[in-house]
C-alpha cells in the first residue's frame, strides 16, 4: 500500500475563536515506511493541570443537514460501543488507554460514556455553510428548540455535531475533518465541552476518509495487485460514514483529555498544542506509521477493521498515545 503522512495544526478563526483540529498535510505525503508507532525519544507529553472528562459523560448528538439513516445507525451504534462489552478486540478496549489519563486528583477519565440525547437539525437551522464558530450557534438552536430542546448540561454533558455530505464547514477537506474545543457563554449560555466531525463522502473522502478511499491530491495511483484496486474496503459499506468514525473517536479521547484546552498536550504553546490522538495520527495497527496503517484485520469482504463493537459491528479507529508505555497503542496490538 503506498504511504501517506498526516499532521496537524491548530486553526484561529478571525473572532479570536481558536479550536483544536484534526487537519491533513498536503505535504511530504506517500514517503516510506516507518515502523516506528510513535516514538518516546521525540513526544513530551505533559499534563497542564487542568480537568479531564472524570464524570460519567452525558453525550448529546446533533445530526445537522440531511442524514442517511444506515449512516446514522453506524455512528451510533459506534457511540453505543464504548461503554459495551463486546468480543475482543472492543471499541470499549480501545477507549480504556483513553481512560489512563488523570485529572490533579488522581481520577482517571470515565469508562461511562451514555448517549443522552439527538437533535435532528434537517432544516439546516444556519445554512448550508457553516463558519467554525457558527457550530456553536448550532448547539445553541438544539439547547433552546421548542418543544424538544437537547438538556444545556454544564456538569457532565458533552456535545457532538455531526455534519452531513452536503454542509460545508470552514476549512473543511482543505484543512480539518473535525475539531473539539469549548461553548462560550453569549453563544450558549454556558461553558461545555463540544467537538465536530463532518462527513467527508462527496466532498472529500480521499483527505477525511482515508485509508477507504484514496487522495486525489497525492499524485499517485491508488496502490494496487494484478490491476486490481487495492484500498481497503469501509467495514460498515460506506467510506464517509467510516471515516467519520475514526475522526469521532479521535475527537472524543482528545476532548477527554484536554477539554478546557489546558490539560494533556505536547509542546510549548498552549495555543497550537499535539494532543493525545494526534501523536498517533494514521496509526492502526502494529508496525503503523508513515502513511502505513499498521496491521489490521480483513472480514470476508476485504474490510479493514481493528475493533469489535455492538450489534457485530466492526471499526478502523487510529491508536492513541500510551502515557503509560509512552508509545501508540491499541487493543489490536500484536505483541
């Protein structure tokens, strides 16, 4: 399979609204294979102080624009998977080095995460185009909808807006495929975490979705045997619903860890901080790194998966950071 290396950076919005973001570099791509998983030599992760997600999570989820409903079944059926026991190798597996992360007290992250609530915005509440703090205002409609608002859960309440193939966000596919920061008050009413993903399908699966489907930026032919197409098929039969879910969950272990922005990161600026999963980026498997996934299974179809979850479902979720091992890790690990 040829090689494809991501990174990140940190996006400031012309309202002094920064977020911290999932983002792809259009450079360097396809170089060789690094077996390397992460390296403690060059990560020095710290803890800032701040708070972690230790409360059980309330999640509330906002389905904006037009949905596909077998999408939305895969989505949720991944958030129902990370506080369900499943076979081995599990999404709840995955999460649990989420869960090595402590606040100053010694408490770690929840292992409970309960989706809470969903709040159907089909009527695309702020258009069809969304600037980076206008997701903000989004959640502002769900919380004050009448009659069916989502509950404004300052305590332990954590908000996901999911963007459906058709809404454009601000530097989305150009630079970010999702986000997490915190709600400001005049906006919201109060301050919570939050994070949002968009569904890359028609607008850029090759950059949000891949390894299932291939840049077209990378000018290269996508990998192949006997003339074949070799990109790995999506487990769940649709690339941008399963790029979704490795984004999703990239987003939810870092605003776990890092909610008010002021917890766990690497590096010496707080405004542009490398946080948990970004020190993993494009890491699935063992032997992952420099654009190469790693190992992962294959179901009779040629799905690529690394993590069990409910209903028989299976995901491709990226490793996090081990601050335990101090390297990329996940369940699927071949030791």
């Amino acid at each position: 399979m040829q090689k494809h290396r991501y990174c990140h950076f940190l996006l400031i919005s012309c309202f002094c609204f920064s977020a911290l973001a999932l983002s792809w570099s259009h450079n360097k791509q396809f170089d060789q294979a690094l077996n390397y998983e992460g390296s403690s030599d060059l990560v020095n992760l710290e803890y800032h102080m701040g708070p972690v997600l230790a409360s059980p999570i309330k999640l509330y989820v906002i389905w904006y624009g037009h949905w596909n409903p077998t999408h939305q079944a895969t989505i949720r059926d991944f958030l129902y998977s990370l506080s369900s026991s499943s076979s081995y190798p599990s999404v709840a597996d995955w999460w649990r080095t989420v869960r090595l992360y402590t606040d100053q007290t010694g408490s770690n992250i929840t292992g409970s995460i309960v989706l809470s609530g969903e709040f159907y915005d089909s009527k695309y509440s702020h258009g069809g185009y969304l600037s980076r703090l206008a997701i903000q205002s989004v959640i502002g409609t769900a919380v004050n909808a009448y009659p069916r608002a989502l509950p404004l859960n300052p305590h332990n309440g954590l908000y996901l807006v999911l963007t459906s193939p058709d809404v454009q966000v601000q530097d989305f596919c150009r630079a970010v495929c999702g986000f997490h920061y915190f709600t400001f008050p005049n906006i919201v009413g109060v301050t919570v975490p939050y994070a949002w993903v968009g569904h890359s399908g028609t607008q850029c699966p090759g950059v949000c979705s891949y390894p299932f489907a291939w840049p077209k930026y990378s000018g290269k032919p996508p990998p192949s045997t006997n003339g074949g197409n070799n990109i790995m098929r999506a487990p769940n039969g649709d690339a941008g619903a399963d790029g979704m879910i490795s984004v999703i969950a990239h987003e939810l272990a870092e605003v776990s860890s890092n909610p008010l922005v002021n917890a766990w990161y690497a590096g010496d600026d707080p405004t542009a901080p490398t946080e948990i999963a970004d020190l993993c980026m494009g890491v699935y498997g063992t032997g992952g790194g420099g654009g190469y996934v790693g190992k992962v299974y294959r179901d009779s179809w040629g799905s690529g998966y690394n993590v069990n979850g409910v209903k028989g479902r299976k995901f491709l979720v990226q490793w996090v950071w081990n601050p335990v091992t101090k390297r990329c890790f996940g369940p699927n690990a071949a030791y």
